[in-house]
C-alpha cells in the first residue's frame, strides 16, 4: 500500500517539531542563557527529543496503537510550548485520518492476502461503452458456449466449459510468475479468461458487458492499436488478464480478470501495479479504472491501493442501469 498523504503529513509535521525543540537547544547553548545550564540537555532529551523519534520510529514501522500512544505522549508533553503543542496535536489529527489509519493497520495488506474473491480479481465491471464490440456483432459470434438462453436458462457447453475447466494444468504450489505483453494472437487466451471471471456477473442487472464480447473483436482491438493487454503467467500457464489503454496524461485499465482457481493469491495486484509502472514508463501520471457502484468491495479495495473516487456516470442499458464510478491514482515520480 502506497504511503497516503495524510501520513506524509504527520510525518513532516514531527520532524519540524523535533527540529524546532533541537534549534531551541542550540540556541540556548550558543547564547549562554543565564537560565540554561548543562544539566537541563539530558531532560530536554527525555522529555521531548526522545518521544518524538520514538513516535516516528512507530510510524516509520507502520505500528498503529505505539504511534498513537506516542503522539499523544508528545502532545502532553509540548502543552509548555505553544508551537510545540500545535505541531503535535496538528500531527495526532493527520494520524487520525482514515487513510492514515488503514496505512499503519496494514489494512490492503491484509485484505489482499485474504478473500480474493471480494477484491478487484474478476469482480470489476467498467464503463459500459468501453466493450470492443457493438452488441449486434457481439449476437453473431456466441461466447465460447456460455450464452444464457430466455427463461434463465444455460446451454450445455457451459456444463462441457466447466469439466474441461477443471481438467487443466494446474501451476506448482510455488508457480514462477510472469506477466507479458499480450499481441493479437492472445486474443483467445485473453478472451477465455475474461469470461471465466465474469461468468459470476452473468446474473448481474444488468450483466456485465464483458460477457458481450468476442475474440475477434479484442483481436481487432490490439491489431488496430485501440487498446493493449497484458497476462500473467504461473509456470507459463495463463491465470489472469488485464486490458488497458493511453487517455491523455492517464493510463487507463479495464476488464481486469483472474480466473476464480486462482485467487487469493495476490495476482490482480501485481496486475494493477504492472500498469500502474507501465504508466510511469509511457510518461503518464495517473492511473484510472471504472467500477459498479453497487460492488462496494472493490471500491474498498481501490481506495486501500491508493485509488480516489473523481466522478460517476449513469449507463441505461435495454437489460437495466448501472451507475460506474471513476477512480484515480496519482502516479507520476
């Protein structure tokens, strides 16, 4: 989880607060206050240096309840002091944000290491308009056998789909990991995997569009240049996706999918953080997605991995409406 801002905040805050009680000593020392001898060093040390680089060395270590106890140590201790105090109880508010609180808890660490099935794997549903294929062409080409019929029901390829799913390869319980540039020729590998993750939003209102899409129009896609892709391989066996394209100063990603056998592995993250440096290469300084608002999970998971909300747009569609919100991350150096 990236730093937030918050706790940059509280950082800068204590370092100035050590800073001014340190000039104040010297200060001292170099006027020859009648009023300062010797002994009053070693209490100014006690009183005030040293807890304060305690409180940052908690910090720095991302202890929650030791920073904590520590800033509120500092700030009674700088009740003497007008700028000491404000510095400290300024520090203590930043230390109480949110954000702040979820940096120092660990929080994304630890939800990423937990349930992947409710993190950004397969659960993301982008904008609407961004399916690469328009809904009549996407009729024409059926999706690997896993159209619903009327009345809810599946065709039996899906039950075919599902027993070959399971006859697999399987990666090794300590799989290496690689994550490629997809070209055109992936398309099928690239779409396979988009509708295994989404297969659980087929009952969705609406649906996922994604699971409108064809083969051949995310070939087209990548040979035209409209977009790019990327998989990620464990021991050169394809277990999760994402499609991303240049909007200006932003990268922007979509479609982000990993299939359900292999979550709860970490592998979305490395995908997000794939684009994110892919960004920073092609001189980019944010990094966008779009999610369904109802899907609070990934909104959650977003903002833990450093995402802000900027806007929302309303997508009314002949099978419902869904409202998508647009998330951004700073990423520029």
């Amino acid at each position: 989880m990236s730093k937030p801002s918050s706790i940059r905040t509280a950082t800068f805050l204590l370092y100035i607060d050590l800073l001014y009680i340190m000039f104040n000593v010297v200060m001292s020392i170099s006027n020859n206050s009648d009023d300062f001898n010797a002994g009053v060093i070693p209490l100014l040390i006690v009183r005030f240096i040293l807890p304060i680089a305690l409180a940052l060395f908690f910090l720095n270590k991302r202890k929650y309840w030791p920073t904590l106890i520590m800033g509120f140590f500092v700030l009674w201790l700088s009740s003497i002091d007008l700028v000491t105090m404000v510095l400290s109880f300024a520090s203590l508010l930043f230390l109480f944000n949110r954000k702040s609180r979820d940096y120092l808890r660990n929080v994304s660490d630890r939800l990423g290491e937990e349930a992947q099935a409710i993190d950004i794997d397969a659960t993301v549903d982008p904008v609407e308009a961004e399916a690469t294929v328009e809904p009549d062409e996407a009729a024409a080409e059926p999706s690997s056998g896993k159209e619903a019929l009327p009345g809810g029901e599946k065709r039996e390829g899906e039950a075919t789909a599902a027993v070959s799913a399971a006859k697999k390869p399987k990666p090794s319980a300590d799989p290496v990991i690689e994550i490629r540039e997809a070209a055109p020729g992936d398309a099928e590998v690239i779409h396979s995997l988009m509708m295994e993750a989404f297969e659980e939003f087929r009952k969705a209102v609406p649906p996922s569009s994604a699971l409108n899409e064809t083969a051949e129009g995310i070939r087209e896609a990548l040979e035209s240049g409209k977009e790019s892709a990327a998989i990620l391989y464990e021991d050169n066996l394809p277990s999760a996706m994402i499609r991303y394209k240049l909007d200006g100063d932003a990268i922007y990603f979509f479609r982000l999918s990993v299939v359900p056998a292999r979550r709860k592995r970490g592998l979305a993250r490395m995908l997000v953080e794939w684009i994110e440096q892919k960004g920073r290469s092609k001189g980019m300084s944010r990094s966008t997605c779009m999610v369904r608002q109802t899907v609070h999970r990934n909104l959650v998971m977003y903002e833990n991995m450093g995402y802000e909300v900027t806007g929302q747009e309303l997508f009314v569609r002949p099978e419902g409406s869904v409202t998508s919100l647009k998330l951004e991350k700073y990423i520029g150096l």
